[in-house]
C-alpha cells in the first residue's frame, strides 16, 4: 500500500507543478493549431479524475483475478507518449478560460480524495459502474493506477505545452 501512495503523490506533485508554472494567460493560451490550452488539459484531468473517484466509490464485486492484473498494460499504453489518444466526449474540457487558482484546488482535492480512497478502501475489488473501453471493468487498484498513469500522460503534455509557449 505504501508503494502506490507514494506514486500517487508523486504524480499529483508533479501535476500540480506543472500547472503552477503556468502564468495565469498563458494557462489558456493556444500552443499550436489543434492543441488543447493548458487549462483545457488541466480540465480533462479534472473530469477524468473526479469520475474515477467516484467509479472507486461505487458499487463493487469481488476480484476473481489478481488486483493489478491490467496495471501493466495501462502502464504501457499511457506513458507511450508516441501513440495519440481521442478522448471521450463525456471528459471533454470546453473552449473556455480557466482560473489556475480554481483548477490547482481542484487537482489538491483530488490528490487528497485518492489518498484517503488508498487508505481506507480494499483496493482489490471491482467497480462496477464504468467499463473501461479496451480493458473492461478495474479494480480500484487498477482505477488508481490509471488515474495515475492519465495523469502523467497529460503532466507531459503540459509540460510540452509549456516549453512551446515559454520559446515564443
């Protein structure tokens, strides 16, 4: 349980860094042509997360597998920065402006929320009220994990963001 507490916080450390280095106009300032704004991936982040959570805090069955059988794959899928991704319209962020103070307290709630979900929760049972396309219903281990994983994906892209903005 220590390991995937440590990673959590070192993925929303990271995250959270990453958001804070923006200024508050460069937050949501276009990159490049077909580019999410910071604050947009900052947002999809926000949508995605707060559903897991409340996935993680839905109904649950007994594994009938190992806990982290899919850990790996998501792993491999997410942080292979080559392979683009579509997102699903129910997590798309809006083409509005973000506030960076409302987004980073935002993201504070969910690192604390999935840090007390890791403490408190059996973390071997499988939520049952979203299937995950391509990898079917997660355990909440697996969830955290792909919480983690998505986080880390977008934390680069943020970054990548970053540094385009930053060479203009």
């Amino acid at each position: 349980m220590e390991t995937i507490l440590l990673d959590t916080d070192r993925t929303f450390t990271t995250l959270l860094q990453a958001v804070s280095s923006f200024e508050e106009q460069q937050l949501n300032e276009t990159p490049f042509t077909g580019s999410w704004t910071a604050g947009q991936v900052a947002q999809h982040l926000i949508l995605a997360n707060t559903g897991f959570i409340e996935v993680m805090q839905g109904p649950v069955k007994d594994a009938d597998r190992e806990p982290d059988q899919q850990v790996g794959q998501i792993r491999a899928d997410f942080l292979n920065f080559e392979t683009k991704m579509k997102s699903p319209d129910f997590i798309l962020p809006l083409p509005i402006d973000y506030s960076k103070q409302r987004q980073l307290g935002t993201l504070e709630n969910i690192k604390s929320s999935l840090m007390h979900l890791i403490e408190t929760m059996e973390l071997d049972k499988i939520c049952l009220t979203f299937e995950l396309p391509g990898y079917g219903f997660l355990t909440r281990f697996e969830a955290i994990y792909f919480v983690n994983y998505h986080s880390q994906r977008h934390t680069h892209q943020l970054n990548n963001i970053y540094h385009h903005l930053s060479e203009e």
